[in-house]
C-alpha cells in the first residue's frame, strides 16, 4: 500500500493481522493479553520527508516505491501526515515553484511538526547556500508563518530556530519537549503519548531510584521521573542531551541527572570497570535502583547491556524491534517473569510494530 494515501477502513484489520503475529511470537515468554494502543488511522505521523521532483522547471513532492528508487512518483495528498504538514504542503510547493532561487537546485524537504501545532520547514540542497538565497527564505518564513532551516553539504542556516516545541498532555498534567531538528523523536505523536502513560502506569507502586538508558530528549525521563526519589538517565547524542537539560529545566524537574554516555559505557561505570570523567559529579553508589527503563534503537540490547540490566528487580523495555526485543526476552526471562505486555502501532498500513514489557524479578 502507498503511504501517501491510505484507505482508513482497512486500519482495523491491518493492526489485528499485527496484534495477532506478535501475540504468537511472544508465546514463548508470556500468555498474557496484550494491552494494544492504536493510533488515529490517518494524519498520525508528525515528520515527513520528500524527494523534490525537478521537471520542466518545475518541482514537485516526490517519493519512491519500496524497490523502485529510480521511479519516483508524485505525492498530490499526504493522508499519513499530520494535518499541519498537509496544511503547510501547497503554500510552500508554491512558493518555491515561484522562485528560481528557491527551486534550484532544491533536493528535498523535510517537516517536523507537532500534536501542539508547532512547525519546521527544512529545505535540503545540491548547492552552497549564499545571502540570496537567505533572503528569499526569509521571505518564504514570513509568508509561512512557519521557521525554515537550510542544508546543505556542510552547511545548516539557521533563519530563526531548528526545533519545535511539543506539549504533551500526559495523565492531566502538560509536558513540554524541544525536539531539535535531525535528532531522534516519535513520528507519531498519540503513540508516543500512549507509550509514556503506559510507561508511567508500570511505575506507579515503583520506590527506589529509576536508571534509564537511550533516553532521547527526556520523552519518558521527565514524566516518570515523580515516581521515583532519583532518576539518572544516559544518553549518547549530544544534541539530546542538551534537549533534554533544557525539557527538565522547562518541566521543573528537579531529581533528574542526564549524562552523555553509551549503554555500553554506563555498564563499564557500574561496574566500576573504569571510569569516566562526565560522571564525575555523579555518586553511582548513592543509587539505589529498583527499575529500569531501556528503549534502545532497532539493534536491541547488546550482550553486556542485557547482562547489566537483568540485575534490576523491575524493567520496562519498550521497543522499536520486537524481533531484537524477543531475542533479549531469551536472556531476561531467566531472572524475570513478564508481568505486562502492550503493543503500539506507531506505524499503521505497514509491518512495523512496537512493543513493551513490564518484566518483574522471579
């Protein structure tokens, strides 16, 4: 199916298809029900790319079938998107096709939006982008109401910010995240919401201390953070980082440490295997850990990490990759039983999936 329309009376049936592979591939570990989050059957994906399709001196929104990278074809309605993608999608296709300096040139296009209404444009081009251009982007920026950014080889051109603020209405109570452009965040944004309040309602009888690992911008840190005395989180991107420093200041969070360090890295530091010095204000021993979070890229868990994460008496894995997933399941279960099981279909009309363990020591 071609992602660029979809026939939303078939949501239901694709996602029970979903539900009904991954409730037979994760019987060896639990018979438990599964909790499924579905997402709205359109306009749920909050980032898009396109290729720009230069014919004829003109340019147009472009993608490629899967297999077919060298026949793209021409996106005229975007039902996936949010609906402040589709509302932003002609005006700027206009504007550009009215500009040479705009269109020359011009590889792709990248929006990155928000369920609060928020937006970035980002134009990406095969040229150096000079004070002309910037002109007439800033132009287009005025006409859009909308922040535009520019790439090129080597080159960002900020015109006024690359990030966008997301608020996040979270059991009553409203989060606010700076997501920044190029780093990662959830492209769908009721899902990721989903996924946080079940994430929260694993914690709620928790105690002790939270240790999270790839916690990205503070997504699930910061709300779950009230649960616990002290959470310290880990994450590799710098640029996640530095979000996530700004989120807990902006949420008023005030027992949460992040620090720049690799799964790989925290599990050589708790292990006092060597140290590092951007843990050097941090007092590992004074933790007293009682659950885990681990959202970790599709690769899953790798072997030492696993290992390390085991030791914990509650672990909340949600993944990306149920396949990697069921392969740590394979090595968690022999310490834990799972207690919950939730799946989220962050991408409708496709295979892909995501899932969630709430793992509890035997």
């Amino acid at each position: 199916m071609a992602l660029h329309r979809v026939n939303t009376d078939d949501y239901q049936q694709q996602l029970d298809e979903k539900v009904a592979r991954l409730r037979q591939a994760y019987q060896p570990f639990t018979e438990r029900t599964p909790e499924v989050f579905t997402s709205p059957p359109s306009h749920y994906r909050l980032r898009a790319e396109f290729k720009m399709w230069q014919e004829k001196g003109r340019v147009d929104y472009a993608m490629y079938k899967q297999g077919e990278y060298k026949k793209p074809f021409i996106i005229e309605e975007f039902t996936v998107g949010s609906e402040r993608i589709n509302e932003l999608m002609p005006p700027l296709l206009e504007a550009i096709n009215d500009s040479e300096i705009l269109r020359k040139r011009l590889f792709s296009s990248e929006f990155l939006t928000t369920l609060s209404g928020d937006a970035l444009i980002t134009l990406i081009y095969h040229k150096p982008l000079d004070e002309v251009w910037e002109q007439e982007a800033r132009a287009l920026q005025d006409h859009l109401g909308v922040p535009v950014l520019g790439r090129s080889r080597k080159q960002k051109l900020v015109l006024d910010r690359d990030y966008v603020i997301e608020k996040l209405d979270i059991n009553g109570r409203v989060y606010q995240y700076k997501q920044v452009e190029g780093s990662f965040t959830q492209p769908n944004g009721h899902i990721c919401r989903s996924m946080v309040q079940w994430a929260k309602s694993c914690c709620e009888d928790a105690d002790g201390d939270l240790l999270e690992l790839y916690c990205g911008n503070g997504n699930f840190t910061i709300p779950l953070a009230e649960h616990f005395d002290k959470v310290l989180a880990t994450e590799i991107s710098k640029v996640s980082v530095n979000a996530a420093q700004e989120n807990i200041a902006a949420n008023g969070v005030e027992n949460l440490a992040i620090v720049r360090l690799s799964s790989e890295e925290f599990t050589l530091a708790i292990d006092k295997v060597r140290p590092f010095r951007r843990l050097k204000d941090i007092d590992l021993d004074s933790y007293d850990f009682s659950t885990v979070l681990v959202d970790p890229p599709r690769a899953g868990l790798d072997t030492d990490t696993c290992a390390m994460v085991a030791r914990f008496p509650r672990i909340v894995y949600i993944s990306c990759n149920p396949q990697t997933q069921l392969e740590n399941l394979e090595e968690l279960t022999r310490t834990h039983r799972v207690e919950r099981f939730a799946i989220f279909d962050q991408f409708p009309y496709t295979d892909h999936t995501e899932s969630g363990v709430l793992l509890v020591r035997k």
